[in-house]
C-alpha cells in the first residue's frame, strides 16, 4: 500500500508539474515543434491600397492625444486615410479637434468596447485600425498591415508591441508574447492581438458587447469564428513606455485575465477540441497559462512544504520558489534583479497575477470601465521614430472638418 500511495503521489506531483510549466514551456515548445519550417510569406504591395478608418479611443488623454494626432498625420500611407477619435471625455475631446480628424463625444464614459462600436460604425472605409492615444507607431506600419488585406482569407492583422524597457523586466514578457504569436501565424492564425495597433475588416466586424473586458481578444475571436483569419505582422508595431510601477501593472494585468477568462466562460463552446483551428491556442495561450498552471503550482508548492522534511527535491523546489518570489519581491519594489533572474522574476509576478486575475473573476469584479488618471506628458521611447512622410491626414481622402456627435447613453465611471 505504501508503495501504491507513493505512486500515486508521483502521478499527481508530476501531472501538477506538467499543468503548471504548459503555458510557460510545453505550450511554446508545441507550437515551435508545429511551426517548425514554416514561415508565413511576405504579402505583395496592393496595386489600389484599400482605405483605412484609424480609431483612436480616448478617455482623459488630453496631454497625449495632439502628438498622436501629429504622428497620424505625418504619416506615409498611400492610400485614403481618415482618423476618427472617440472621446469620453470634454478635454480629451476639445483637444483633438482639427482638420482631418473627426471626433466624437458623448460627453459621458462608454468603455472601451462601446467607443470602439461607435467608431467602427463611423467609419467609412472598408479596414479599421484601432490604435491608443499613448502608443508609437513604427514608420510604415500602416503600409504593413493594409497590404495582408490583398489576401482574402485574412479578416485581421494584429500588431506587434514593444516596451521601452532598458532594464528588460517588462521587456522579456512582451517578448516572448510576440514569438508566441509568430509562430502561431506561421501555421495559419494567431488568437494573441493587442489593441495598441489592430486592424481589420469592416465588413468581418461584430458589435462588441458593452460589458466585455477584453475587447481585442473578442473582436479577434469573432472574426475566428466567421471562418477569417487572424494574422500577426511584426513590422506593424507599437512602442509604449514601461509602466513606472508595479501597482498599476497589477491592476491592469488581473483586470485583464479575468476578462480573458470571463471571454473564455462566456464562449467556451470555442474550447471544445476541433471547434476552431485556434482552440489548442485557447488553451495554451490564454486558459491554462492564465489559470490551471498558477493554481496547480500553489497546489505543488502546499505538497512541498511538509514532504521537506525528508525529500530533498521538495526542499530544491522550496528553494528556487523561495528565490523566485525575493526576484518578483525586488522587481515591484522598484530594484532590478540581476541577470537572468529577472525573467524568473516576471514568470513569478505573471503567475502572481494569474491568481489574482482568477479571484477576480470568482468575484465577478471585471469592469468594463474602471478609474483611470490622467494621462500624463511622457518623451517618446527610446529608438522611436517619426513616421515618414508629411502629408496631413485629411489629405488622403480623410473627412474635412472636426465634428462631434452625442452618441449612446453612458453605464457609469
């Protein structure tokens, strides 16, 4: 009997193991081993490049919205362009009106997935890129993206991000996340888009419900599901400076994951194997990363302790837990680990946030709107540059004039 409970012990410990390292290691290690020799083909230049609707929401960016507006402006695209800012706010608003940019206010707070609805419904043109006000964008990152729409099976492009982080903390993670999506292009499609630069077709476009979180990964699942794909386009990337501190990180990252797996309940009939050509990445990618795998390490870490007294593997995971949590320790106190501990550091402080992000959603606190600061004036990252080109946005086919509409009523701050 002692030799069937150590067994099983075994069996439990090492499914616990495999659980917890899948997002982090057995994911990418499968969808590396599937991608390998693959490489998505570089699209041709478009003899017509389509035109585009830039959506910028904006909600107390009134610092920051006239150098985006001047990046848009100035840049290269060859095709018609105009830019449409959803603004919740008066300030944010006044600040955006000029010639070329259409802006529309409700004067009241939408959330982010009721600003895009109003905007996508604005928009004239037949591909939608959503951008942020505080986000870079590379020179030619519109071209980069436009020219995957001469391929008709592609209903979305989704952009790169990059931090501006020397010391390389948040750096790693952002990373990491755009091999992931590399690779996960290469054998069709990606799931992975972030909402700093995402462009896609109208036509393919859903309403967005008002209450969703995670507004990017919805959008992006709806075109998924209506038999398009989603492509990933490095050279279309965005630049944003690190986040200053730890705390604000946290709020946002566990606000995130639990609108990831709020999406992921709410449309687990994507889940079941087969349903879509994305599901493993569901799986991989977002659920068990963002949910199993924390939950089954605390699970081993609860194993560990009282096995210590006579198992010297358990006391070596003790350890290196014990020394990856004094890195994550380090890192949201503002000091930089040295070395590679500060991708230990961000592997601990992702699992740390998958498990708030979990609780969060347990408790059902995932706001669609929630309290944010003003933007405030920071410099432009480091290695950024100024798009080419001088043409002013409205020069291309953009709307004339600045013109607001009051459109929906407000659910709250």
């Amino acid at each position: 009997m002692t030799g069937v409970r150590t067994i099983g012990r075994g069996a439990a410990v090492a499914a616990l193991g495999a659980v917890t390292v899948y997002g982090h290691v057995l994911y990418p290690v499968y969808i590396g081993l599937r991608s390998r020799g693959l490489e998505p083909a570089t699209p041709p230049e478009p003899e017509i490049w389509p035109g585009l609707s830039v959506v910028v929401s904006a909600y107390r960016e009134s610092a920051v919205i006239a150098t985006k507006l001047d990046e848009l402006a100035g840049t290269d695209y060859p095709g018609p362009m105009e830019v449409i800012v959803v603004a919740d706010d008066p300030e944010t608003a006044e600040a955006s009106r000029r010639t070329g940019v259409r802006v529309l206010s409700s004067g009241e707070r939408l959330g982010k997935a009721r600003a895009v609805n109003l905007g996508v419904a604005a928009a004239s043109h037949e591909i939608v890129v959503l951008t942020d006000a505080n986000a870079v964008l590379a020179p030619g990152a519109l071209r980069a993206a436009a020219r995957h729409f001469t391929d008709e099976t592609v209903g979305a492009v989704a952009g790169e991000k990059q931090v501006d982080d020397p010391d390389g903390a948040q750096g790693f993670y952002w990373k990491f996340e755009s091999w992931l999506k590399r690779r996960e292009s290469a054998t069709g499609a990606t799931i992975g888009v972030v909402g700093e630069m995402l462009a896609f077709r109208r036509q393919a476009f859903r309403p967005l419900p008002a209450d969703t979180v995670v507004d990017d990964a919805w959008l992006a699942l709806d075109i998924l599901e209506g038999g398009l794909r989603v492509v990933y386009e490095p050279e279309a990337y965005s630049t944003e400076s690190a986040t200053p501190d730890y705390t604000g990180e946290w709020e946002r990252r566990t606000r995130i994951v639990a609108g990831n797996l709020d999406m992921l309940w709410r449309r687990r009939a994507t889940l079941v194997p087969g349903a879509l050509p994305v599901t493993p990445q569901l799986w991989g990618h977002r659920l068990v990363r963002s949910s199993f795998g924390p939950v089954a390490h605390v699970v081993l870490i609860a194993m560990a302790v009282p096995a210590a007294r006579h198992s010297w593997a358990a006391r070596v995971f003790l350890a290196g837990n014990a020394a990856g949590a004094a890195s994550t320790a380090a890192l949201m106190t503002g000091r930089t680990p040295p070395g590679p501990s500060r991708l230990v550091a961000q592997v601990f402080f992702l699992q740390a946030v998958a498990l708030g992000g979990v609780r969060r959603f347990a408790a059902r606190d995932r706001p669609a709107v929630w309290p944010k600061p003003d933007r405030q004036p920071v410099a432009p990252p480091s290695g950024a540059g100024a798009p080419d080109g001088t043409a002013p946005a409205g020069s291309k086919g953009s709307t004339g004039s600045a013109t607001s509409s009051s459109a929906l009523t407000s659910a709250g701050s």
